[in-house]
C-alpha cells in the first residue's frame, strides 16, 4: 500500500531533524520503502510518498521521528486505480 505522509516539522527542530537525517539516514524498517517527496517552501512541511506492507511498519519509521515532526498518513492510490474503481 502506498500512503501520503504529511510531516509538519516542530518549530525550532528543522535543523536537529536534517543534522539526524545526515547521520542516520531515513532509518526505514524492513517493509517500509521510500518513494519521493516534496518539501513547502518555508520548509515547515514535508509531503512523503511512501510504499509499506503494514501501517504497523509505517508507525514504527515514524517513532524514529515523531520528537521532530507530527505526521498525518493518508493511504493514496494512484489516478489510473482511482478510474478503474469507478468504472
């Protein structure tokens, strides 16, 4: 499944989360795999397209993160799975 990850970072932690994200890497679990993002201009928000074959697996990437960061997921589909469900 494929899911939207909203990240809003915690003011004043920008920083902290790129100095972890260049020491430690994304720090996914086996399962959880990286697809792309997109990041606001004020850098405040990241938008994630990430593939996992549990929500489980997701919340336990997020718990990597979660003191840095809130998330919101949303499970997504893709624009041509969206068509063929409504016929």
């Amino acid at each position: 499944m494929q899911y939207m990850i909203i990240e809003k970072f915690h003011p004043g932690k920008i920083k902290t989360l790129y100095d972890r994200f260049d020491k430690k890497g994304r720090m996914l679990p086996e399962g959880v795999s990286y697809i792309n993002s997109w990041i606001n201009e004020d850098v405040t928000v990241c938008f994630q397209v990430m593939e996992s074959e549990s929500l489980e697996k997701l919340q336990e990437w997020i718990g990597h993160w979660n003191d840095l960061a809130d998330f919101e997921i949303v499970p997504v589909i893709t624009s041509a799975q969206a068509k063929a469900k409504v016929g």
